[in-house]
C-alpha cells in the first residue's frame, strides 16, 4: 500500500497539486486539498482522513486566499501544526511527520524558531526542481516510516539506531534514552537534527569523502571506496532519506582494510588516497586540492564558503555555534572565502572569538598584494 501524504494549501487545487506532483513516485502519493475554511472543519477533515494518512504537508501561509468555497482560513499552518502535535501527544491523533511547504520569503518573516520546532523538515517552494524531487521524496518516505518505527521502540530507543551502541558515543545514547516518555515528533527532531544533521557521529558523503582525502568529482572508481565502507553505513532509522556513515566504523575500516598504520586525522591528503588504491586494488581516485591560502591537506571539515575539504587549523569557526552537543563538529569557513565572504549568506559570519584573527588576516593579505 502507498505511503500517503495530504498537502494543505490555499492555492487553486489544480495549482496546488501541480506544486506536488514531482514528489510522487511508486510508493508515495500525495493527495492535494485546499483548507477549509475554519479551524473546526479543518481538525475534524484530518482526524476524518487519519487511517490512510502517513504524513501532512503544510503551506505556511494558509490565509493568504480564501477556498473554492470562498471561505478565508482563520489559521496558519504554523498554529494547524501545534494543535496536531498536541493532540498527537495527548493520543487523540496518531503520530505522523509534518513537513513545511512553503516559500522561503515566507519563512524568514513568518517563522520563528520554536515555529520550526513543530515540523520534521522545511522545504522551499521557490528552490525545487526535479533533481530535489529525487532527494525529498526518500525523505518523505523515510520520515512516514520512521515515525512508525520510533512509535514502535519507543521503550527501547537505542534499538532504532539498528548498530552496536557500545560503538556510539555514550552522550548521545544518554540523551536518546533521556527522550524515551516525549512525543514521536520530539525524538523525531532531535534524531534528524542533532545525529542525522549534524557531522560528528555520523558523517555525509562529502565529509567523508573530505576525511578520505579524495575529489569525488573527478575520482571515478569513488563507488567503489563507498562499497568497501558499506559496513560504516548508517542503516537505522530514516537512513532511507539520508544516506550516513559512523565516523567510528570508518576509523575501523580505516585501520583494518586499508591496513593503515598512522590515524586517518593526521594523514595528509595525498598518503590517505595512494593507502586506499593500495588497500583496494583501484587507481582512479583523485586527490582533493587544497583552498587557497590552506597549509595543511589533513581535510577533516568542509569550508563553508566552497564547500571542499579544509582542515580546521587553516579556518575559521562560523557564527552560532555555542550550543552544540559534545558529540556534533564545528562547522568552518576557509581563511580565502572568510577575506572574499564567499557565498556569506550561507555561513553569515564569523564567531566573535574570531572576529580579531579576520582583522588581523585581512591587514596581513593586504600587506602582500
């Protein structure tokens, strides 16, 4: 049977579903409604429709235009969602992910963070494109399983992650099991923001392929390095949706199959990749260059502002970083993109312990010109 998603709008119906049409592929189907009007009819349309549904996609603004009905909505998705999660607390609806589907104007004006809190995850409407229908649909599909799952473990949380917890930081295991009696959607959005979203414990593809040393653009046997790795990969709950590997597996792989004698962290780039051709009998790897104005190729991190490999020591940390879990990595900028504010809209600025080393780096490169 069809995972199910029901995406509330106020738009046309007919432009509405036009909206969401990419993410439907075989297993997923979303069904396209308009609101209804008043709050009562629209908590008593959901609760109606709660046996085939598996999650909800809400548009932000929901009292922009009034229904074919022309009836205006008297809320907003955000105020739709809170009711949801509390009554799904309270047990009187089922527990099921809530994605916000909206535009990204809308967003920053409209949604506070405790707003965000409400939903799994935050789509932008201006920036899809068929290629962001091939990443959101697994996502949709993993989260509606995933709710499931959690729903199901929720006396044995650990259980979820489907590896040896021995082998996890114990301080994220602490915090999981400390969330054991909280709602599904809590669990929920500390698992995909704080394991799955963050880089520590586990790591993504271009961390990974930063930690290895390599380019993937330009390494065409790097499918085979990710099979050799399959056993890192992180196969618990919503890894359907976002592909993962355990740092510490990698370490181990590292150290076993690679045959490796120093740790990969203090391995220059360049020895890591002609280690992983020996270990895996490959040549066509490529290794990862170095960012202007970077000494060291121990890539551990990505720059921010270029998104390549970097290693800490030649960044510097980004803004807003002060209240991350033990387990979870810094994030960087490069000391190029910091001096050129390469793509700063994503990285904004630089911490304020910071701020004096930036000045004093941009008195030193201006010297050198």
């Amino acid at each position: 049977m069809a995972t199910t998603f029901l995406y509330i709008d106020d738009d046309k119906l007919k432009d509405a579903a036009e909206k969401v049409q990419g993410f439907e592929q075989t297993g997923l189907r979303v069904l396209t409604n308009q609101h209804k009007g008043t709050w009562e009819n629209q908590m008593k349309f959901i609760k109606e429709n709660e046996a085939i549904l598996d999650g909800l996609l809400l548009d932000l603004r929901l009292d922009d235009f009034p229904n074919e009905d022309g009836e205006r909505a008297d809320f907003r998705g955000t105020s739709l969602a809170q009711e949801i999660r509390t009554r799904q607390k309270e047990g009187e609806f089922k527990s099921f992910p809530i994605i916000l589907f909206s535009g990204n104007d809308k967003l920053e004006k409209s949604l506070e963070k405790s707003g965000k809190d409400l939903f799994d995850i935050c789509i932008d409407k201006g920036q899809i494109n068929a290629k962001s229908y091939d990443v959101l649909s697994p996502q949709l599909l993993a989260l509606a399983e995933g709710y499931k799952t959690i729903t199901q473990s929720a006396l044995n949380l650990s259980s979820i992650l489907d590896t040896n917890i021995d082998f996890v930081d114990e301080r994220f295991i602490s915090e999981l099991n400390d969330l054991a009696n909280n709602p599904t959607h809590v669990i929920a959005g500390f698992l995909i923001n704080d394991l799955i979203g963050k880089q520590g414990v586990l790591v993504d593809e271009q961390i990974l392929a930063a930690r290895l040393g390599i380019d993937i653009l330009k390494s065409p046997e790097w499918e085979k390095v990710i099979s050799s790795l399959s056993p890192s990969k992180y196969t618990g709950v919503f890894s359907d949706g976002w592909h993962r590997w355990w740092m510490t597996s990698v370490n181990e792989w590292w150290r076993k199959v690679i045959k490796a004698e120093k740790y990969l962290r203090s391995t220059p780039a360049s020895i890591r990749v002609d280690l992983i051709k020996k270990g895996l009998g490959i040549e066509k790897l490529c290794t990862a260059e170095k960012i202007a104005k970077a000494d060291s190729e121990e890539f551990w991190t990505l720059c921010k502002g270029y998104n390549r490999p970097l290693d800490p020591v030649d960044g510097l940390m980004i803004d807003g970083q002060e209240n991350l879990y033990p387990w979870q990595d810094v994030e960087y900028v490069s000391i190029d993109a910091a001096l050129k504010r390469k793509n700063n809209n994503v990285w904004k600025k630089v911490a304020k312990l910071e701020e004096e080393r930036l000045i004093e780096l941009e008195r030193q490169f201006r010297k050198n010109r």
